[in-house]
C-alpha cells in the first residue's frame, strides 16, 4: 500500500485512483490552491469530481480551506500536527500580495479569541497580506 492510500484510510477515506491523484497533487504544492489549479491540472476530470474530492479531504481532516481575500477558496495539505480544529489548531496564513500566492504558517498559531456569551464562533482565519520571502528578494 502506498504513503498516499494509508495517509486516506487512516482519516477514513477509501483511496480511490482520483482521491490518490488529487492528494499527489496538493502534497507536491508548497502553497494553498484554488479548485480552478486543480482543475488545470486535471483537465480530463470533471470539476464536481475534483470538489466532492477535496471536500471529502477537508470534512475528513486531510485538507483544509483557506478564504484569503482573494474571492477564491484556496486549499491545503494538513501538516501532520495539525487538526485545524477551533481552539486547537488553529494558524496563520499569508497572501503575497505580488505573486498572489497563499501559504499556510502552520508555526504561527492564532491565539484563543473569547467572545461574549451567546456567540459561538463556527470558523476563524486570519490571513496576513504583504511581501512573501521569494518577491521580497527581487
């Protein structure tokens, strides 16, 4: 059995081939990707394929999404300490703002915000905007 069907079956998802696929291809991006990149990359598959996929991913705790500001939903790779759980898990994101690319910073968590009674917070994302280290050199 291969690394990719075990990291599937131990979050309780059958390895299917586009599965095997579609986690190759988030695990080799260093950065988060929107449903269009997947899309471009498997442009024989059909695109309520690719996100009932990533969905699954993300309800099942291999992936997750990232709302970057951008107007597109963007995906990641869970690291493997990481649970993306309220309260838990939960870390910083940068949008560089030159190369429109989203990285997760999965060492920079988000603090616990206490909100009033009553309030129940379902997500929370804080994404940082600017420079990332490759444009700032250039």
């Amino acid at each position: 059995m291969t690394d990719l069907a075990l990291i599937l079956e131990n979050n309780n998802v059958k390895p299917t081939a586009m599965r095997l696929l579609v986690l190759q291809f988030l695990m080799k991006n260093k950065t988060a990707v929107s449903l269009t990149s997947i899309e471009k990359d498997f442009d024989n598959s059909e695109r309520t394929t690719l996100y009932r996929t990533v969905k699954t991913f993300v309800e099942s705790g291999i992936a997750h999404q990232i709302d970057d500001g951008t107007g597109t939903t963007k995906y990641a790779i869970c690291k493997e300490q990481c649970n993306c759980e309220l309260d838990v898990d939960l870390h910083l994101h940068f949008h560089c703002t030159h190369c429109n690319e989203t990285v997760c910073l999965t060492e920079y968590k988000i603090p616990h915000i206490n909100l009033p009674e009553g309030y129940k917070a379902d997500d929370v994302n804080l994404v940082v905007k600017g420079t990332c280290d490759k444009c700032n050199t250039i």
